[in-house]
C-alpha cells in the first residue's frame, strides 16, 4: 500500500478492483500443485464458454487470479 500512489490493498478495501489472468501449460496440473499448497481457491478448473479452461484463486492480499489456457 502506498498513500503517495494511490495503491490499497484489496483486504484494506474490502474488494478487489481487478484481476490477474495468467496463461499455464495444463490447468489441471497448475490447480492440484495449488490446492497441495493450501490456496485459497475460488472455483476448480472449468471450461468457460468463451473457450478456455481456467480456475481462479485469491492471493493474501485478496488479489483475484486466474489461470487457464484455451480449450483445444
């Protein structure tokens, strides 16, 4: 967090203003390593109708991320 920048936490602000979308070789994989390390998982992989598989998990801070890659 940063006054000087304008930068908050998302846990200062009670929500998340934006998100983190990240391309991976194999989400499945990517979600289990996850999952073994105890994050914090918002949903399991799925396959989104706009063609990709993906999962989504929140950091400490409360930053959304996504991980996926397109369905073949």
């Amino acid at each position: 967090e940063s006054a000087e920048y304008g930068l908050a936490s998302p846990r200062s602000l009670g929500s998340a203003t934006a998100m983190v979308s990240v391309i991976v070789a194999d989400v499945d994989e990517h979600y289990e390593r996850a999952s073994g390390q105890d994050a914090n998982i918002i949903y399991p992989p799925v396959d989104q109708p706009y063609g990709y598989r993906e999962y989504s998990a929140r950091d400490l801070e409360g930053h959304l991320w996504s991980f996926m890659k397109p369905l073949e």
